[in-house]
C-alpha cells in the first residue's frame, strides 16, 4: 500500500502539473504540496473533498484503500 505523500505526487505528476501549479488551483501555497508529498503533513477531510473536486480524483486513490 501507498502512503498518502506518494500518492498525492503521483496525481499531479500524471496531471503533469508542477506543485505550484496544483497549489494554486486549490488556493494554497506549493510549499505545503511539498510538505504533503515528503509526509511532513496531511491534507483535512475538506481539503481531499477539494482535491477529488478541482481534480476529478477518486477517494481511493488519494489514499489508497479499496472499499469493496
């Protein structure tokens, strides 16, 4: 299983969007997508809501789990 850091790369790499680029389209600053991808911090509830909005990105692949 992935952690979230790694997925969360993983998504704007294959949005092929540089970490200020995705920081802006969610109003925040690139420097904590940064924190997020190197796991020194994590992203609320409403932030992932956000996230799976702006971006079209199941919940399952933010963080990784299989509800089935």
């Amino acid at each position: 299983m992935k952690t979230f850091a790694q997925n969360i790369k993983e998504i704007r790499q294959q949005l092929n969007l540089t970490q200020e680029q995705f920081a802006n389209k969610l109003g925040y600053s690139y420097q904590l997508i940064g924190c997020w991808e190197n796991g020194r911090s994590f992203p609320n509830l409403n932030t992932a809501k956000r996230i799976h909005e702006v971006f079209g990105v199941d919940y399952e692949d933010i963080f990784d789990y299989d509800l089935d």
